[in-house]
C-alpha cells in the first residue's frame, strides 16, 4: 500500500502543542509572548563632525590608492 505523499502545513507552535498533547494542555500563551519579547536596545551613534572622520581615514584611502 502506497502512502500518500505528506503536505507541508503551515501551523502555528500552539496548534502543534494541541496536536500532539491535546486540548487539555494548553500553554500559557502570556508566558510565550513574554519569552518572544526580546527588548532591543536602541543604539544612538554619537555622528560627531563627519568631516574628522573622513581626516582620519585618509590615510587609509591611501593605501588603497597606491595599490
């Protein structure tokens, strides 16, 4: 008897959860949100006077330019 080849389904993690363990075991889906929640930082670079910097990589650019 040949199997009928498997779809692939989308499903999210908790209907998979319920799949496999039943209705009856439901997971705090607040206590998985708050594991989601990554803070991320917001970085604030200090641009400072572009021109200096662009100074300080002249040198830099040299050594390409020589090459």
């Amino acid at each position: 008897v040949k199997k009928p080849a498997l779809k692939k389904v989308r499903m999210s993690a908790d209907s998979m959860l319920k799949a496999l363990l039943g209705s009856k075991h439901t997971v705090n889906l607040e206590l998985r949100a708050n594991l989601k929640q990554v803070k991320k930082e917001v970085k604030e670079e200090a641009v400072g006077d572009w021109r200096k910097n662009i100074e300080d990589k002249a040198d830099r650019k040299k050594m390409f330019e020589s090459s």
